[in-house]
C-alpha cells in the first residue's frame, strides 16, 4: 500500500493500493479531462494546460530540467562584441537572424541532429572550456546535479539565449514552458520568441 503514486504521461490503472494518485502530464497533450479517473489530481505546465482538466485539481509546476543547489551562480552580464547569442532546442526553427548580422555571433544547437541527450553533443562545444569526458561524467553521476547542470554550463557560455516555441498546435498553446524557464534559472539573460498562447501568457 502507497501512500501516494505518481505517473508521469500516463494513466494509472484502477486499483486501492496506489493511495493519493498524480499524473504529471508534461506534454502529453493526448490525456484529457474525460479520460482520467475523477480522483487523480494533476500536475500540469501552466493555466492553459489546466484549463484542459476542468473536472479535476490541478497543481502548476513549470518543469525545468536543470537544478542548481546552491542556487547562488549569478551570470557577469557584460559588453561583448560581437554578442554570442545562443538557441538551443530539439527540432525547433532557427530563429529569424541573419548570418551577417552585424554585431551578433548566433548559434543554435538542434539536439534533433545533434543527438537528443546532451552527452552526445556537449564536449564538441565545450572541449575548448576545458571539459573531457571524464569531467562530463563526473558531473552527469552526480545526484544534485546531473544532466540539468551540463545545460547549465552550456547556457552560461553564451551572453544572451534565445527560447523559441515548437511549431505544433499543442505546444504553441501549451506546452514549452519549462525551456524558458530552465534558461532562465541559468541566470543568462533570455529572449522569448513570442508566439503561441503558452509563451504569450508566461
């Protein structure tokens, strides 16, 4: 017997032993209000997301991925020139910059091509920071940090970081929350590609 059970893009089966029951649905967009026992509650990105289980408590949690313990890093904001200006997103589209925009070092990284766990692509941008794999492992067994704080370092290499949403239906008014805020608990400023409901109403 549990006293709670959570299930995360999923609904849990009929049966007393789960106790207090979640689903956290993430961006599952395919489980609905109609679908889900009247007893589970739900955990969800944002007040759109909730707006969807009407008949159902809802919590709001903005689901970043990186963590940062100390929560005590704060990001130099400096002059730079040119300004390195960083995107990174699995299959989303190149925000709109050109390549001789004058002033502007932009890269984006498409986990998409690039592989989508960050091990696969991490070293070949940040060998020249003075990272191995040995260094990346290390910090990818580590329980407080983990992979969240890969994303940390890469983010922090950059001087601005740009979020853009992923061009679905369901993302566009629900979902990507938590890219904008796993950047912005980096502390490296951040610009919102503004498009969608979701990213219109954080």
């Amino acid at each position: 017997q549990y006293d709670a059970s959570m299930y995360v893009k999923a609904i849990p089966p009929v049966q007393e032993n789960l106790g207090k029951t979640f689903i956290d649905v993430v961006d599952s967009f395919g489980i609905r209000d109609g679908r889900v026992p009247e007893e589970v509650e739900i955990i969800t990105q944002n007040q759109l997301q909730s707006s969807l289980f009407p008949n159902h408590e809802t919590h709001i949690i903005e689901h970043w991925y990186n963590c940062d313990p100390s929560d005590t890093y704060i990001h130099e904001i400096k002059e730079s020139n040119p300004l390195k200006v960083g995107a990174v997103c699995n299959a989303c589209p190149r925000p709109d910059i050109p390549d001789d925009f004058p002033d502007v070092d932009f890269s984006m990284i498409d986990e998409y091509k690039e592989g989508t766990h960050i091990s696969h692509w991490f070293l070949k941008l940040m060998a020249s920071e003075g990272w191995d794999e040995d260094k990346m492992n290390d910090l990818l067994a580590e329980n407080e940090y983990g992979t969240g704080m890969l994303y940390y370092h890469v983010f922090r290499t950059f001087d601005v970081m740009i979020v853009t949403p992923k061009e679905t239906r369901d993302k566009l008014r629900y979902g990507s929350i938590q890219r904008i805020v796993s950047v912005m608990k980096s502390t490296v400023p951040v610009l919102v590609e503004v498009q969608g409901a979701a990213f219109e109403h954080f």
